[in-house]
C-alpha cells in the first residue's frame, strides 16, 4: 500500500521533499516519476526537488513486490507566504460570523498539507 499526499505547497525556488510511506510483504521497492535532472534527488522513501520553479507538476511514488504493483500520485504546487482572497457578500447578512468561521474550517482542509500554514485572517475592508 502507498501512502502520499495529495497536494504539497513549496514556496518559488525552495526544496521540497516529498514523501512516500509504503507498506508490504516483501518489501516493496519504492520509484519516483518523474525522476531526473539536476535539481532532483530520489532517495528510496523522499524525493527532494530542489530550486522548484514549475508551478504545478505530478509526481508518482511506485511500489513494487513479488505479489504486485501500487502507487500514488501528489501534485506539486508553487504558493507564496500569503493567499489573498476576497470575499463580497451581497445583500444583507445577518449572519456573517458564521460565513467566517465556515471559510476558516475551508481554508484549514485546503491547507491541511501545508508546512507552515498557521491560519486564516480576517481583514475588513470598507
């Protein structure tokens, strides 16, 4: 069994290191794709990719035994230090603590994978 993230956020020109935990009986041999170029290491488990400079791409973990084949597949995104987003709210809104507090718990799920994410904040702009 392969186990890998779906989605993994790296800051522009920064490392990032994936990770594939792999379960089975023999031990399964792990592989990378794709895996090649200077700015990329493929170590067993990790796969390090140095200086990222593409904003999106698909990684594969494979892992291979005597009784079969398994993988998965993480995508790999540039983000920044910060995500602006805007909300407008049209009308009247009698309830718009809890408009808030559902984007929070939204915002938490999209960045559940994300190191360094420390939450969301609340900028009203008039």
């Amino acid at each position: 069994m392969v186990t890998l993230a779906t989605k993994v956020f790296v800051g522009h020109e920064l490392t990032a290191s994936l990770i594939c935990e792999v379960e089975g009986n023999p031990t399964p041999i792990i592989s990378w794709s794709p895996c090649y170029g200077q700015s990329v290491v493929c170590d067993k488990q990790y796969l390090n990719i140095s200086k990222v400079q593409t904003a999106r791409a698909n990684y594969t973990c494979t892992a291979t035994n005597a009784v079969g084949v398994d993988s998965a597949t993480t995508l790999l995104l540039i983000g920044g230090k910060n995500v602006y987003l805007r909300l407008s709210v049209s009308g009247n809104c009698d309830n718009k603590d809890s408009v808030w507090e559902i984007l929070q718990k939204e915002l938490g799920k999209v960045f559940t994978n994300t190191q360094g994410y420390s939450g969301a904040e609340l900028i009203v702009v008039r």
